[in-house]
C-alpha cells in the first residue's frame, strides 16, 4: 500500500515522464544546452579531506561555489554549459558530489571526461531532476526510480531508515538553495550504471 509520501515521489516521477510528450506549451525538463566548444579546463585535483556541511547561499551555483568542496563538479557544470540551470532553473534538484567523491574515480577517468565535453555533459546532467526532491519523500521507502535531466533514470531509496541515490550515501540532505535542492552524495553517479527506468503509469 502506498504511503503518502511515496505517491508524492511517484506522481513526481510520473509528471516528468509525462512531460516528454507534453505540448510546447507545458513547462517540459530544461533541455542542456550544446556543449561549449571551448577547450578543456585545467584539471583541479580531487580533495581527500573530510566533508564539511554547507550552508544555502543564494541559488544552487552559488551554494557550491561558497563552500569550496565543489570545485571539480562546478568547473564540470560551467565548462559545458550547464552553470546557468544550476543558477536560474526553477525547482530542481542537485545531486553533488564533492571533490573528494572524485578521487573514487578509475585512474585517468576525470581527465578523460574533461577532455570529451559532450561526455562531462552528460554525466553532469546525470546529477540534476528536474523536480523539487525532499528527504522525507525518499527515506523509509523502497527504490523508485525517476528521470534525470540527461534522461536517464536515478534510483532514490530510503531503506533502512537511509537515502541512498543509486547506491552513493547521502551525507548532507535538503540543502535549500532559491532555486531548489542540493543532495550532497559520496559518489560521482555514472550514467553508464543507470537503473531500470520506472514503468510508465497505467
């Protein structure tokens, strides 16, 4: 029997999808804009020191670039364009990796993204919903998978008293930002690895 919380998600789930084939006229996903063609920025090494919480500090750009533990994924977000959703967009949620998630990475793997733009896009749009995401919509339900702004599906699991998305830890929640949500998570997600996507609504 479904909670009200988790019919919340589901009908969250269920507007994007339905979205996709929405008239002009509807306020469809933000669709990321053509990567830059600029050329590849300088690598930033990722951090290994323990994350520290962050505060809101104006939009969601803004929030990450004040802590400073963000520094990889907002390079990510403003070499391919995406810098200004992450500013203007409305109602969205962020999943963001610190820089110390990136020192998980395979070895070589970071420079290979920032030398293929249309790659870093898309594992940048990987990280953001295009919905307004809380954790009391997520923790003590099971799995439910909805799409990303790259349109491939993100699975949310609250099981066990936890919010895990795709498996990464959520090690800060419900960081409210002007324009939506930042999730702070210890692993850089990979479009590669995507889950299932949800089954369409009957």
């Amino acid at each position: 029997m479904m909670t009200r919380s988790t019919r919340a998600l589901a009908t969250a789930a269920a507007s994007l999808i339905i979205l996709a084939g929405a008239p002009a006229s509807a306020q469809p996903a933000p669709a990321a804009p053509p990567p830059a063609a600029a050329p590849a920025p300088a690598a930033i090494a990722p951090a290994t020191g323990p994350y520290m919480r962050i505060a809101p500090a104006g939009d969601i750009l803004a929030t990450l670039e004040a802590s400073g533990q963000f520094k990889i994924f907002v390079q990510a977000a403003q070499a391919t364009n995406i810098a200004t959703i992450l500013k203007t967009q409305p109602n969205i949620t962020v999943f963001a990796p610190p820089d110390s998630a990136f020192a998980s990475l395979p070895a070589g793997k970071l420079a290979e993204l920032q030398k293929n733009i249309p790659e870093l896009q898309k594992l940048v749009t990987y990280h953001i919903v295009n919905t307004h995401i809380t954790s009391a919509q997520v923790i003590g339900h099971a799995a439910t998978s909805i799409p990303s702004v790259a349109t491939l599906p993100v699975a949310l699991s609250g099981e066990g008293g936890k919010m895990t998305v795709n498996g990464a830890n959520v090690l800060q929640a419900d960081v409210t930002a002007s324009n939506g949500v930042i999730f702070v998570i210890d692993q850089v997600l990979q479009p590669g690895a995507a889950p299932p996507a949800a089954p369409a609504p009957k």
